[in-house]
C-alpha cells in the first residue's frame, strides 16, 4: 500500500512542478517580505495531529516564529452513552531558514487541557508534549509557484502518557503554491504520516496519509481569506477514512514583523467526532 501512495507523492511533485516551471508573469509566489497570504494555516483536530505532526505545512522557505491557541468540542449528549470533550492547547512552532532553499522547524506543544465527560465520569487532566522536528526543501520555485518535499520527526516527550506509553513515529510529505491572479493563489500538500504507539515494549504503528488544498483571496498584501479542506486516512492496518473537514479562515499582517490569523474547521465524515475545532494564531517574521 506504501509504494503506491509514495509513486502517486512523487507524480504529484513532478506533475505541480512541471506546471509551476510553465508559468509565467509576476508577482512572486514566494514573497521576499511578510504577506497575509503566505501558505497553509497549521490545524486540524488535536487527537490527530499533534505539534502539527501530520498537517501539510507551507512551501516557501521562511525564518518566524507561531503561536496557536487551539478549541476543540465534541458533543454527543444525543448518544445514550453520552460523552463529551473540551480540549484547549497552546503551541508554538518556529522555522529557521538554513539558505535560499531550505529551512528547519521546530513545533512543540506548550500546554494541553482535556475535560472528558464520559457517562458521568469527569476527569480534568493537563500536559506538555509532544514536540515535532522537521526539515524541508524547495525542489522548484520561479514567479508562480513554488513545490516543497519534508521529512518530520514526532518527537516522544508527552506528560499525558503514563506507564511507559511513547508516541512517536515519522511523516514524508509534499507541499505546493501557484499563484493563479494577481489576488487568488492555491496551496495544499500531501502527508505519509506513520505514528507509532509504544506500550510495553511493543510498537503498534499506523499509516496515515493526508491531503490539503486551499484557495486564497488576498484584496491587498496584507490581509487574506481562505477556504479549503483537508482528509486523512488510515491506510494500515486498516482502510477507513479518519477525517474529511472543510476549513475557513483568514490572515492579516500587522506591523514589525507581526501577523494574525484564524482558523475554523468542522468535521463531516469519517471516525473523528469531534464537532467543530476553531485556532487563533499569533506570528512574527524578523525584519531583513
């Protein structure tokens, strides 16, 4: 199963990056400076992606510094075994870029809340972790586009596992950028994400691909509106579909290097329950 989805990956690099080589006027996809419209917005559910391991991430290279703030709610007071979960979480993810075509990121989550109510059973629990490692190339950019490759590592620090329980695990992947008008640009991206589960000594692994694409309008540089869907699947050891969730946000570039943004997203199929997740993002790009 992993050698098709990695020949469908690398076709799908080949064929944007055919296309982005093709294009042809100005301005460029990649900006030399802060702009509202600067590539995927991190989200997606906490159980599933944690420290942004598993969400497609941007294609420009770029040094800046991101603060998320995370909501999640899942409600099904419907159900005769009723359960319900608030999680809120705080991370914070930094790139560094090594030269013109490549750059390091580090993401970690700073702080975690869950409140789980499980037919009356309430529990209140915080933690830290876990933290992602990544690196990234620019394999073709020109006025019009860029296409990125990465490589990601979930690294294994998480209060919230106890009895020697590690999550770890691996994560190739593809992120792509075309600027299709003066105001309307597209990005997404594909993910092979592989987490593992270690508990008592065995490891128990999954295969988790994932796509993104999204459509921004940006009326002027420093502010942009999106909308846009991402999937996930697990591939092994079984075949079902995780999540299929629209998203709609926004980003706008403040002064000094600052931005915001704000992201919605709300499932609508697949064996995630959560109901609706919402972010709120704080950056900084260093000045030239």
């Amino acid at each position: 199963m992993i050698r098709p989805l990695t020949a469908i990956l690398v076709g799908s690099v080949f064929v944007l990056g055919g296309s982005v080589a093709r294009a042809e006027r100005p301005p460029d996809a990649c900006p030399g400076s802060i702009e509202a419209a600067a590539g995927p917005v991190a989200g997606g559910t906490e159980t599933y992606q944690p420290a942004d391991f598993g969400a497609v991430p941007e294609a420009c290279p770029g040094t800046d510094l991101l603060l998320r703030l995370r909501g999640e709610l899942l409600d099904q007071s419907g159900a005769p075994d009723f359960r319900g979960q608030v999680i809120a979480s705080g991370t914070g993810r930094g790139r560094r870029r090594i030269n013109a075509r490549s750059w390091l990121s580090v993401a970690v989550d700073l702080l975690t809340y869950r409140y789980v109510n499980d037919a009356g059973l309430v529990s209140n629990t915080f933690s830290f972790g876990p933290a992602t490692l990544g690196y990234h190339l620019v394999l073709a950019a020109d006025a019009r586009g860029a296409v990125a490759a990465y490589a990601r590592l979930l690294v294994p620090i998480d209060t919230a596992r106890q009895s020697g329980s590690v999550a770890t695990g691996g994560e190739l992947g593809a992120a792509g950028r075309a600027r299709i008008g003066q105001r309307w640009l597209v990005d997404g991206g594909l993910s092979l994400a592989a987490p593992i589960d270690v508990t008592g000594g065995q490891a128990h692994g999954e295969f988790q691909p994932a796509a993104l694409a999204e459509a921004w309008f940006a009326p002027k540089e420093t502010f942009a509106l999106f909308a846009g869907a991402s999937a996930r699947f697990e591939a092994a050891p079984d075949l079902s579909l995780i999540t299929l969730v629209p998203r709609l946000g926004l980003r706008a570039a403040l002064r000094h290097g600052f931005s915001l943004g704000l992201l919605a997203e709300a499932p609508i199929a697949g064996s995630d329950r959560t109901n609706v997740s919402a972010s709120f993002f704080v950056g900084w790009t260093p000045a030239r």
